[in-house]
C-alpha cells in the first residue's frame, strides 16, 4: 500500500485557474505530478488557509468551497469543485490524533478553501475522490506542527494523499507584479537550504527534524516568511514520512523560485 505526500506552492488566490502566465510552470508541475500518483482513495489537504486552537478536520459529507480572495473577477467566485466529504475518514484522522495524545474535533459546517480546491481543480478536475482538510494550529509552532505530521503516522496502510498546500516563499512585498521572473539571492538562498534539509540523504533524521523545527535560522527565513503559515503544511508532511524527500521541484510562481516535494511511503 502506497501513502503520497506531497508539499505544494499553491499560488496566488485563484490565478492558477485564471491561466495566469505567472503560474504557467506551477499548473504544469501540478497535472504533471498528478499524472504520476496512483489515484488515492482520499485526499486530505493541510492549508496554509486554516488555522484552529486545536487540531480541527472539515466531516461534511458535501463542502462547500470559502472564496477566501478578494479582488478577482466574479467569475472566480462561481468556481466549483464537487468532491465528496468524508465523515467516516475525518473521524479516523481525528482517533489518530488523539490517540498520541493531540488535541482534535470534527467541524462538520466549514467548507475547502482555496489552499484546497485550487490545486485539487488542477490536480484531480474529476473531483471524485473524498476530500477532508486538516487545520494548522493557530500557535504556528513548528515542532506541533512536526509532531501533528508524526501522529498522522496512523494512517499509514492506507491509498491515501497527504497534502501540503502552502508557498514556500511567502513575502507578499517582494512579489513580482508582472510575475516576470527576476533574480532574488535571498529567496533562491532560502530555497536551497530548504531543499537541502528535506532531501539530503546523508542528514540523520533527528537533524533534518531540528532543523525544520529551528527552520528560522535558515538564510533569510524572515524575508521568505514573515509570517509562517504557508511554510508550516511541510512540518506536517515531513513529521508524517520521517524520511527524506523522494522528489524535489523548483516552480516559478510569480516571478520567484517555490518548492514542491514528494515522499513516498510504501507501508
């Protein structure tokens, strides 16, 4: 049985469903991906768009989608994205948490927002596979966030997808406007550490895990992220598979270098 994980750059709002030449790389990277996986029998999506006191996972049956943008075309907030809920495997998650010892509930009324149903629009257009989403913690530390990746472990046996959907550079002042790309020391410096961390076969676990926990002593950690929230979906997928990344892709997503990586666990 085969467990994909996978860390994404989700892109800005919902400019990967507007053909926006400045996402052109990251829709390609993310059909191109699709096309690899198995098709999973659920999908559950941590969103740098959701954040709780504890540990929260959506159990409705049918989401809605939350149009969490604001200024784009009113076409943008008739987008629809069909999947399934899946009370049954929100409750299973929800148990595999508890049972090491995290906090987590249900929230069977909100619906996926747009860290969820733009790439899955991409990913999976059919839309028919179960979809839950999971919830940062809103103490955006990085070791619960590592920890909470570690108690997903228990769902291991199962097809399923774990998705990261975050940004791995997030400083929406250096953002290109034109989304032209454009050479930037202190983001490509980032990003090479970050790769380095999560896919050097030679770093021991207990490192790699330091310092994804410590991951603000990186170069330039604060230019990349002045807030964290869009790097933190990787604490919980690298706390889930425990192991370096089997694949690392750098997109250009609005005129800077993100990061996409693939763990594959076969259990």
């Amino acid at each position: 049985m085969t467990t994909d994980i996978i860390y994404l750059s989700h892109g800005g709002g919902p400019m990967p469903l507007m053909d926006d030449p400045s996402h052109k790389d990251l829709i390609e990277q993310l059909q191109h991906k699709a096309q690899q996986l198995q098709k999973p029998d659920a999908i559950v999506v941590v969103s740098a768009h959701w954040e709780a006191q504890q540990t929260t996972v959506t159990s409705s049956r049918k989401p809605d989608l939350i149009y969490d943008y604001s200024g784009f075309p009113a076409e943008t907030y008739e987008i629809t994205y069909p999947s399934p809920g899946s009370p049954e495997f929100a409750g299973q998650i929800v148990q595999a948490l508890k049972s090491e010892g995290i906090s987590a509930a249900e929230d069977p009324h909100r619906g996926l927002d747009h860290g969820v149903f733009v790439p899955l629009k991409i990913m999976f257009p059919q839309a028919d596979i179960p979809v839950v989403q999971l919830s940062l913690l809103s103490s955006l530390d990085a070791r619960a966030h590592l920890e909470l990746g570690r108690a997903l472990r228990g769902l291991k046996g199962q097809h399923i997808l774990l998705i990261g959907s975050g940004f791995s550079f997030h400083n929406m002042r250096a953002f290109v406007r034109s989304g032209e790309a454009q050479e930037d020391a202190q983001n490509i410096a980032f990003e090479a550490w970050l790769e380095d961390t999560c896919c050097n076969p030679d770093i021991s676990e207990a490192t790699r895990y330091e310092q994804l926990a410590n991951w603000d002593q990186a170069p330039h950690a604060r230019y990349c992220h002045p807030r964290e929230e869009h790097l933190l979906p990787l604490h919980v997928c690298y706390g889930m598979a425990g192991q370096p990344a089997n694949e690392h892709r750098s997109v250009q997503v609005l005129g800077k270098q993100a990061t996409m990586l693939h763990w594959q666990l076969e259990t």
